[in-house]
C-alpha cells in the first residue's frame, strides 16, 4: 500500500490541476479508502478539528466536498513542490478566457448605426409604387380590396384623385405606414434588395396590410417599442374625425384598445395629433387649447386633462389647436407643442405646466422635432418657405433658417437621421432636400455649406420625407389636394397639371458604425 503522503500528493495533484473528469472517474470507495487514511494521518498533525470536518463530509456522502476538503488539509501541512508550476500553467489561461469574455460582451452591450455619407453621391432608387396610386379613391380601392377587412361600396367612393400625406418607418425598420386621402393606412414591407447594387425595380412596391378608417385620418403613430420579433410589440394608433383613438394589432387587423376623447358636449373629438412619450406608457393628444393625457394600460378607462390656457378668454398660455408634439429625446422630461394660433409651448412631462412659449413666426405650425441632444428644436409651419431652428438651451432665440419652398396648406413633413446630424424635408416643387444641421449658427458657404445634396424626387409635391432608424433607406412620398376650376378658356390655352401620387424608397451611401455602451458610459464619467 502506497503511504498516505503519496496518496495526498496524487488526490492533491488531481485537485489543484482543475480536471474535473479525473475526479468523476474516482469511485465512491476510493474517495472514503483515501479520506480516512488521510483523517488517520492528520489526526496526529491538525488535532480534532480536521478529523472531525473530514468524517462530517464524508457522512454527507458529497464527493466534491470530501475532496476539497482532504486538499485542504494537504494544504495547511504540504506545500507541493509543483503547484506553483501548475498554477503558473494555469494563469495565461485564465488570461485568455477573461479577454474573450470581455469582448464578447462588448459587444453584446453595443448598438450599429448607419452613418449616411452624402458626399459619395446622390440617393439612387431601389423601390416605388410607381402610377398604382395615381389615380382616383375609387380605383385605389378596388386595387386594394382584397387587403381591407371591412366591406365597401365602391359606388359612393369618390372620384377625386388619390394622395399620400405622411409615411413612417417603424421603429425596428422593418415596415413602413402611410396614410392617404383615401382613409386608408397601408402597410409597406422593408425591400429585400436594398444592399444589392443593381438600381432596376423589378417589381412595384404594394402594400401587405391595409385598414380603412370611416373619416379623415388626423394622425397616426407608432408604438415606440414595436419589433416584428416580438408580436405583442406590433401595433399603432389612428385618429379619425369625430371618432376615439384606436390601437390596432398589426397582426390581426383588429382594434387592441379604444381612447375616448369627448368634449363638452359629450362628443367625439378626432384628436388632430397623437403620439406615444417615450417609453410608451403614455398617450398624448392635442385638440383646442387642449393637451389630454391617457394611461397605455388603462384602456382608455381614465385620462388626465391639460388645459393649455387657463380660461378661455384668457390671453395667458398657449391658445388654438394643438397641432403637433415631439419629445426631447434626452429624456429631460420636456416636450414640445405646436399650435395653429403660430405658437410652439414647451411643457414639462412631470408636472405637464407650460416652461416657454416661442412665437413671433408667421403660419400655423404643422411639425416640432427635436434634434437628438435635445439642445434644438426644428420647427414647420403653413404657408413658410423654411424650418426654423430653435435654441431652447438658454435665449430661446431662432439659430438659422432651412430654405425650402412650402407655401401651402398641407404639411410638408420632415425627418432627421439617427446619427443627430442631417435633416431631411421636400418641397412644393417635388425637391428632396438634405441640410447638414451641425454647421452651427454661422454657415460657411465655402468650406461647409448647410445644403448638401438636392434632387428632384418627385413630379408633385413631397408630403412626408422619412429616415429608416435602421436600414440604409429614406422614404418620400408625394400628392396634393387638387381643386377643380371649371375654366372657360379654349382647350389648347389650358396647361394639364402633373399629379404624382406615389411612394418611393431611395439608397444611402454610407456604413454602418458599431458604438459600444461602455465607452459612452466611460465618455460620461469623464465630463462628469
């Protein structure tokens, strides 16, 4: 029989060494057979209290805890010759592990975003609807029939010419909404051929999902969290003329839950704009001299009223319809409301009291939106030919102008880009227009010009220019509400007018950049 020193040395060894399969491979009985010859052995070294911790474990019959244990005491009498080589084999392993695992997890605590760069060249086209909506209501409705869930009657629908008046990306950049004169919202998937460098369309971009409200569409909007990943997550809200606020399942096609907006009088108000807060748990709609707050979760059951002006006659406050809002994406808790009485109020979401109100521009405003460091604020308004610019982070005062022709009725909305950086917008003329927005107060005409890149998109009137949060591709989409004149003129003095009701998606140049939440955090440490 081999002496317990060397049988300490082996079951030692086995254990510092850290494989665990030799240690399996010990039977039962040989694991007792060594910690009892051992407990013999320390008996006369380490007293009572060794032998007496070695039998407890091993009356509990765990054999990790036995073996741990004998080394243990190896350790307070022997100190192996070899351990110290064996830990040093052990440590460049270890090394290496705790590298792989920090880099795995940084880059699993990190975000890509794509970076657009104008400069390469123009935006090339990968997908539009082409003339399939350049037409009337009642034939854009037939095309679409087999999509709408509800029955219509295509002998009362109109014979007006069809438009698009907004599209918006959902936040996961996967689809794409768009609300048209036809009162109809319909669903765009993302084009599968966006990284391929061939510019041929193959095929017209159609909708996969459309729902048709009974009125006018005032708004619509997304759940800030939506991901197609995640079906529960799949919904949007609409606010139609003179009926609640709806959230609908994009998956079903049903109505989730209804918001009562009601007046007065006890009757429906169509709320002219509606958007989530930003970690969408609130409902907000804006109607005359009116901010009406609701629980997301609540159904609809309660909601909480802002009066804009303390009195009706009152000349304090922010008077008129409440036009548009947007949060300040820095969470500061303030947002900003435009109204049609040519006034932007910015609120505090804590207590939602007026902070500020801007004036002094000429229009009803139609759009807000902050830049992405929440220090300015981007405004539209009727009948301007430009955006304004805001500085809300002390004089309150207007930076610059963004040149664009929009000396109409209808909203020309805008977008900026993810990076913070380039704001996009058309105009009256069909010009899809791209200002670089970080030039500051001061524009160099020859070094960096705020305008970078112009083209004509469209043969009518741009409504809505939107950046993918995601992918690289913009969307525009174009139409105009057109009155019929009768005009007594000849015939051949008479000039067609060009109408243009399409939707199309353009290609970014450009790549993606990986940001990690670690250095952002460590970035903020140092200026804190």
């Amino acid at each position: 029989m081999e002496n317990s020193e060397e049988k300490a040395e082996r079951v030692g060894g086995t254990m510092k060494g850290g494989h665990q399969e030799t240690v399996n491979e010990v039977s039962t009985e040989t694991v007792r057979e060594v910690s009892t010859e051992m407990v013999t052995e320390m008996q006369e070294r380490t007293g009572n209290e060794v032998q007496e911790e070695l039998v407890t474990g091993v009356q509990e019959g765990t054999i990790n805890e036995v073996h741990q244990e004998v080394v243990n005491g190896v350790q307070l009498e022997t100190a192996y010759e070899g351990q110290s080589e064996i830990d040093n084999e052990e440590q460049p392993v270890t090394e290496v592990q705790a590298e792989v695992v920090n880099e795995v997890q940084e880059e699993t605590t990190g975000y890509s975003v794509f970076i657009p760069d104008f400069q390469q060249g123009p935006c090339s086209l990968v997908s539009s609807t082409l003339d399939r909506y350049t037409t009337s209501m009642k034939e854009c409705l037939e095309q679409d029939m087999s999509l709408l869930h509800q029955p219509i009657d295509l002998a009362i629908q109109s014979d007006s010419y069809n438009y698009f008046r907004n599209a918006k990306w959902s936040p996961d950049g996967s689809c794409l909404l768009t609300n048209s004169a036809d009162n109809i919202i319909r669903l765009f998937q993302l084009p599968s051929d966006i990284y391929e460098d061939s510019h041929e369309l193959s095929h017209p971009w159609t909708p996969t999902f459309a729902i048709r409200e009974g009125e006018a569409i005032n708004d619509f909007a997304w759940f800030p969290f939506m991901s197609s990943q995640d079906p529960s997550t799949c919904c949007f809200l609409t606010s139609v003329r003179d009926h609640p606020v709806r959230l609908w399942d994009l998956n079903t096609g049903t109505v989730r839950a209804s918001y009562s907006v009601v007046d007065h009088c006890e009757k429906f108000i169509g709320p002219n704009v509606i958007t989530f807060n930003l970690d969408g748990s609130k409902l907000y709609c804006g109607y005359e001299n009116m901010i009406e707050i609701f629980d997301t979760n609540s159904g609809g059951s309660s909601s909480v009223k802002v009066p804009t002006i303390p009195k009706r006659r009152s000349k304090k406050g922010q008077k008129g319809i409440i036009s548009c809002i947007d949060f300040s994406p820095d969470h500061s808790g303030l947002y900003a409301a435009g109204s049609y009485s040519q006034s932007i109020g910015l609120y505090d979401e804590s207590v939602n009291e007026l902070c500020y109100k801007l004036t002094g521009f000429q229009g009803g405003t139609t759009q807000v939106k902050f830049s992405k460091d929440g220090t300015l604020l981007f405004s539209a308004s009727r009948h301007s030919n430009s955006i304004l610019c805001w500085d809300i982070r002390d004089s309150a005062n207007i930076l610059y102008e963004l040149p664009r022709k929009g000396r109409t009725n209808q909203r020309i909305h805008f977008d900026i880009d993810a990076t913070g950086r380039y704001l996009m917008t058309g105009d009256e003329e069909g010009k899809l227009l791209i200002y670089d927005i970080t030039t500051g107060e001061e524009e160099d005409v020859e070094t960096k010009q705020r305008l970078i890149q112009s083209f004509n998109a469209h043969r009518d009137l741009i409504s809505s220019a939107s950046f993918n949060p995601v992918y690289p591709i913009i969307s525009t989409c174009s139409g105009q509400r057109i009155f019929e004149i009768e005009d007594d003129t000849d015939d051949e003095m008479s000039v067609d007018r060009v109408i243009d009701c399409s939707l199309k998606g353009w290609k970014m140049n450009g790549q993606y950049e990986w940001f990690s939440y670690t250095n952002e955090l460590q970035s903020t440490d140092m200026v804190l």
